[in-house]
C-alpha cells in the first residue's frame, strides 16, 4: 500500500466531494458542524481558478484519494485549510504527509510560517497541529457557536 501525495487539478473534482463530506461528517459527529458537510462541486472546482491562486493538495493509497489539504496564499502568510482524510484512513499518516507536502511548497514559494486555525479544545487536531510544531498565536472568538477558533503558527 503506497501512500503519494501530489498536486490536485479541477479534474479531481468529483473525487473530493466525497471525501470532504465524509471527513467532515466526522467532525460533525464530534460536535463540530461544518458547511463541508455539504460542500458542492462547484465550490470546489472554483478554488482551481482563484486568484489570489490557492495550492490544494491529495493524498492517494493506490490510486484512490484519501486526504486533501489547501494552501491558501491570500495573505501575507499561508492559511492551510480544509483539511480531510477519509474515515478509513484516519490514524495511517495522511494527514502528516499532506502537511509536510503544504508547509515545502509554502517554504519553496519563499514563505518563512505558515497558519490555520481550528476548534478550540478540538479532540484531536489541537494535539496534532501541537505535534508538528505549531503554536498558538491568537483565538478568534465566535457569537455563533458553541466554541471559539483558536489561530496556530509554524516557523519553516
């Protein structure tokens, strides 16, 4: 079982869908709904025609697609975001592959950090992001829900 990580095109469209629903469904279950969960094709093929231009990400286990991850370069600093790995791959290393593939394409590109937020007291993304050297910077406070966003940053 071969795990390669490789650059998306709008031609992955259809695959995606899938997978960000489904992954995001998970988060969903543990008490954090996400508009993910619904997310539309369209949606999804307009963020290959972006300007500022974004650079997503998949991860695939012969020859299907079981993680995407976003690079956003809206900013003066990257935003990753939308972050997904199918249920059936969840604990396997895609999610550490597919941030190690966005943070080189963020130093290639000549970034020195890059940022993401994410639920505060997430069960398991806080621990994760923690694990690869990210660091709190700030918390965005929500009136809309339950939680708060807590914003990390990493050093290149």
């Amino acid at each position: 079982m071969t795990l390669r990580v490789r650059r998306a095109t709008a031609a992955d469209t259809e695959t995606l869908v899938p997978l960000y629903r489904a992954a995001y469904d998970t988060a969903a279950d543990l008490g954090y709904p996400n508009g993910m969960q619904a997310v539309e094709a369209e949606y999804v093929r307009g963020w290959f025609d972006e300007e500022p231009p974004s650079a997503e990400f998949v991860a695939e286990r012969d020859d299907t697609v079981v993680g995407a991850i976003r690079v956003l370069e809206e900013r003066d600093v990257p935003f990753l975001e939308r972050l997904a790995v199918a249920p059936d791959a969840q604990g396997e290393g895609v999610g550490g592959r597919l941030f190690a593939r966005a943070e080189r394409y963020a130093r290639e590109a000549g970034y020195d950090r890059v940022r993401l937020g994410t639920f505060t007291d997430h069960p398991f993304l806080l621990d994760f992001y923690e694990s690869r050297g990210y660091e709190r910077f700030t918390l965005w406070e929500s009136d809309d829900h339950e939680y708060d966003y807590v914003g990390y940053e990493k050093r290149l």
